[in-house]
C-alpha cells in the first residue's frame, strides 16, 4: 500500500519526538550518573580522611577501593550514555530534516552551491545547485565523495549504461529507507572535510609514514618491553638497591627511544586524531552494508569479494581502539609512565602499521561504498518522500512523451501539471504567451524532469517515458562588469556553446528562452529566425519561449517540424487569471498593457501607431 505525503509526514513527525524524548531520559541519565560519580568521589575523600585519622586497617583499604572501582564503572557507563545521546541527537537531526523540508521547504544538508557553474550547460538556467535548488532537494550526503557523485549525476547523463539498474537500487533503498536513517544518522558524527583528510592520509602518506614500524628488530623488542618491565618491577620489589637504578636507566632509554622516532610517531598519531568517534560511526555503517543481503547488482558492484566474511565493521573498531590507545599515550599525567614501562606510542605505532598493511585498501574501498551509498539514498529519500512521483521508461530510439508533468520545486499545492511530448521527428517548438503566464517555467519543467530521469531518479509527472538527451539551455543570462562583459555578449557566447554542442553532442535538446534580449527588435527577430532555422536544419529537437508572434508564423514554411504552443491569461472585470495550461497554437491574449496600468503607465495601442 502506497502512503499518502501526509502520511509519511506524520511518521517523520512521530519520529522526531520518540527522539526527542529519548533524548530527554538519556540527559536525565547522565545527569544521575554525574551526581553518581560526585557521591563515589566524596566517599573517597571521606575514607582517605578517614584512615588518616584512625590509622590504617586492611578492611579499610579494601572499603577505600570500592568507590574507586565504582567510579571507573560509572565513568564507563557514561562514555557509553553520551554516545548513545550523541547518535541519538543526530538521529533527530536526520527526521526533524525530512520534517522541515516537506512542511517549510527547509534543508539543513549541502545545497550544492560549490558546485554552481554559469558556464555549465544547463545547471544555471535549471536551478540544478545552489540554495532551493534540484540539489538542495535531493541531497542527503554528508561525505564530500557523496557530494560529489551526486552533483556530478545531476550535472550530466553520465549513467546513460545503467539507468534501470540504478532506478532498482534505488528502489531497494526505498523498501529500506527506515535503515537508511540510521546510516544516515552515523555519518552525521563528523565534518565532510574530516573524513577527507584520513582518505588522504591512508592513500598518500602512511605508506611512507609506517615504515619505520616494518624493522624486525624495533617489532622484537617492542613485543618484548612489557615482559622486561614487568621483570624489573618483581626483581626491585624482591631485591631493591641497584635494581631500581636499572629500572630508572631502562625507562630513560625507553624515553630517548620515543623520542628519536618522535616525529614519525606523531605523523601517524595525527592522522587519526580525535577521530575514534568518527571511527565508531564508520564501523556501524559498514557493519550494516556487510549485514544486508542486497538483490541489486548495481549495489553488489560497490564491494569488492564476500565483504561479509571480512567482516571489516570489526576491523575499524579496532583501528578505532589504536587510536584510542594513542590518545591515552598522550596524556601528560599518565603518558610518561606507559611510555616509559610499554613503550606506549610506539607500540601503538606497530600496531597501526600492521593494521594498514593488513586493512588500508578494504577500508578506502569501504569508504567509497559508503558514499556511493549515500548518493543513491538521496535519490531513495526522494522517492520515499514524493510518492506521487514516477519512474520513467527510456527508449533507446528518440521519444519523448510526458502525462501530468510538473516542477519538482513548486510544492504541490501550486504546481500546475501538463502532457507534452515529442513528435515521432525532431521538431522546433516555439512556446508564445503573456508575461508570467508559465513559458518559462513550462521549460524549465521539462528540462529538469530530464535531469531528474537521467540520473535514475523518480520524475514529477504522472507518466514519462523518454530517450536520453543532452540539455543544452539558454535562459538567464547575464552581464559581467569584472569580465566586461555585456549582455548581447554574453548571449552570443552562450549561443556559440550551444551551437557547438548541437554539432558535438550525439542527441541535444535545447531550450531557449527569449533570445537576444540585449539588442533592438529587429535584429532580435531576424537572430531567433535563423536560430531556429539552424536548429530544424541540424534536426535538433528545441523548445523555444518568445513573446514575438512573428516566429509562431514560421509553421507556414516549416508545417512538419515547425510546432504551435501557447500560455494565454482569462480576462474577467479588467483582472488577469493565470492556468498556466499549455495549450496548442499561437497566443491570442497578452498583458502587458494590463501589467503596465498597474504601476501607473496608462497608454491606448491606436495611439502609438
């Protein structure tokens, strides 16, 4: 059974405030274990004062532990609250999202604006990047590789091979979109650019970085030092005297050991720095891509053998644990004295150079999968999300055909739907109309439904089936005071794009939209005419928005690949009532009279001629 969008709105909103309130009882949690851990500290002190006073017994040095043993118990119980309420804060993060974005039209992901080009094809004129863009709509990634990828598949058809296994990857997602949160929730613990520097780190420098680990005789003796402390400690208890004075010496040697490889054991230190929760997270969402028995081959691609039986979700804990390790090597109060006795960090170091050698290339492969993963769920929380939405069909043959197609970026209580399609050849269509009586947006609808198809995603129209096209588009442009450029410049700079695309491109579509607005009349006629020539001559299939009726009576020549359309506005009472209907023909009604009356510039048409 298909939800309704209130439907899913209501779940989205009951899920925020089961987090809310779990929340609510893990801060209560915390706060009870931190009064806890006081009550433990204080009878402590009050024990020490105790023994100070009285003298010291047996009994009461077995008493004073006790607190201390219940204060590291609680101490750990906390560390685990406080993850628990960090994942749950961003469990929060991720439904109270989906909440602002279907009630307000909010996101609180990337909307794509680093990757806004005016000189890309399409992605300006179509709203594709920036803020309440088809980006900021889709997006759902928090890794700068899934930003990536899924700014480059609504950039270009780049998955032209594989649409149908995608749209079914997709659609597994869908049937798992409540798993999808909690994955969504465990890469929120750390920053885009955070999880980049250890990819860089593990691909670019550790490989130099660990080799002063690989040195057998360095592993030996690091195996060995717990072993010779431990030694030194029973013989000086027992023996005393010059004992502790070797110990001393041993521990000093330890010390100069460190810090002659200083500098390399800081380079590897620092490349996980402060990064076991980020760590954490990854192992989780591994843990479930290694638990899913996934049907899609498109998803099975992402990894590489059985990833199951590697069981690679353990072996980031475990890395996670190293870096925890190094951390307490860090310490200044307890860093000298494991360092000294363990050889600590370099332990560490050992342990981190057997890790990478054994797990590097598993883990980066990991992490590609994982954003892979999170481009794919965009596209699934799009399609959970808009269940009104369709996926398309494609024809390897030119076709396009579209029933209720609407703009994905008007919300539904004004969009307004249209049927269009393609003729069985390549047509120019030359779209006339009133002023904002929908000719663009009618474009624009088009063009970014396409993108939306092309990159295996669910369209906004009732129906659609289409070939693959490459979009080539012309509609806002703009002037240039830093390139000195002006706005006929500019246009002509775009149409020479275009131009060479149409003769490039193996299958473009183009989509104009009132051209060469920077020059007189005139020659704004005679341009968009031998344009359009251009196009029918090059059997380019093209959309093409005027105001000058002039073009419309092109059909005359061109009957078979020449079409009508128009947008029109009902006049009632002097009012103006746009329904942005497309409709067959030439336009009859237009308003800019009516529009200029409005701000007070009253003119009578007999009069001017």
């Amino acid at each position: 059974m298909v939800k309704s969008k209130d439907s899913i709105l209501k779940d989205y909103q009951n899920n925020v405030e089961i987090q809310a309130s779990a929340i609510s009882m893990l801060k209560k949690k915390l706060n009870k274990i931190s009064y806890a851990r006081l009550a433990m500290f204080l009878a402590e002190v009050l024990l020490v004062i105790i023994i100070i006073n009285f003298g010291y017994h047996w009994i009461a040095g077995v008493v004073a532990v006790l607190p201390i043993l219940g204060f590291m118990v609680l101490l750990k119980r906390q560390v685990k609250v406080q993850e628990k309420l960090h994942y749950t804060e961003k469990l929060l993060f991720v439904f109270q999202n989906e909440v602002d974005l279907i009630s307000r039209g909010k996101h609180k992901y990337s909307d794509g604006s680093a990757f806004a080009d005016e000189s890309h094809p399409y992605s300006s004129d179509l709203d594709i990047y920036g803020p309440s863009s088809l980006y900021a709509l889709v997006n759902r990634s928090n890794t700068i590789q899934g930003m990536q990828l899924l700014a480059a598949s609504l950039g270009s058809p780049v998955h032209t091979d594989d649409l149908i296994e995608r749209q079914q990857a997709i659609a597994e997602l869908k049937e798992n979109i409540m798993k999808t949160f909690h994955f969504r929730a465990g890469l929120q613990s750390h920053k885009p650019e955070q999880l980049e520097v250890i990819k860089y780190k593990m691909s670019n420098e550790m490989a130099e970085d660990i080799t002063f680990t690989q040195s057998p005789s360095l592993r030996a003796y690091a195996t060995a030092v717990p072993f010779i402390s431990i030694a030194f400690l029973v013989v000086g208890y027992f023996y005393g005297g010059v004992c502790w004075s070797f110990l001393a010496l041993y521990t000093l040697f330890n010390w100069c050991l460190l810090a002659y490889y200083g500098k390399k054991i800081a380079a590897l230190s620092g490349a996980f720095s402060g990064a076991a929760l980020l760590l954490s997270a990854i192992s989780g969402t591994v843990k479930w891509t290694e638990e899913v028995q996934w049907k899609s081959n498109y998803i099975q691609r992402f990894f590489t053998g059985d990833h199951r039986k590697l069981q690679l979700s353990q072996q980031i804990k475990a890395l996670g644990r190293i870096v925890n390790a190094f951390d307490a090597g860090l310490n200044m109060f307890l860093g000298p004295v494991l360092n000294g006795l363990l050889l600590w960090n370099l332990r560490q170091s050992v342990r981190m150079g057997k890790w990478y050698m054994a797990w590097a290339d598993q883990l980066l492969a990991a992490l590609q999968a994982i954003s892979q993963l999170e481009e794919l769920i965009s596209f699934a929380t799009l399609s959970h999300n808009e269940p009104g939405w369709v996926n398309p069909t494609f024809s390897e043959s030119f076709y396009f055909e579209a029933s209720a197609l609407g703009h994905p970026l008007i919300r539904d209580e004004k969009r307004v739907v249209n049927n269009y399609e393609f003729g069985k050849v390549a047509t120019a269509d030359i779209v006339t109309g009133s002023n904002m009586a929908g000719k663009s947006t009618f474009l624009r609808t088009v063009g970014i439904n396409m993108v939306l198809a092309f990159a295996g995603a669910p369209v906004c129209a009732g129906s659609m089936k289409t070939s693959v096209f490459e979009i080539l588009t012309y509609m806002r442009i703009k002037d240039s005071l830093n390139d000195q450029t002006s706005t006929f410049k500019a246009e002509l700079n775009r149409l020479k794009m275009i131009l060479e695309g149409v003769k490039m491109l193996g299958h473009p579509l183009v989509l104009i939209d009132e051209m060469l607005r920077g020059t007189n009349s005139k020659d704004k006629y005679l341009g968009s005419k031998v344009f359009i020539q251009q196009m029918i001559k090059e059997k380019t299939p093209t959309l093409f928005a005027t105001h000058d009726l002039q073009l419309s009576e092109m059909t005359d020549k061109y009957p078979d690949v020449l079409r009508n359309y128009h947008f029109d506005i009902q006049l009632s009472a002097g009012e103006m009532n746009f329904d942005y209907r497309l409709k067959h023909g030439a336009c009859k009604t237009f308003n800019a009279a009516l529009l200029l009356k409005e701000i007070g510039l009253s003119f009578n048409p007999e009069e001017l001629i």
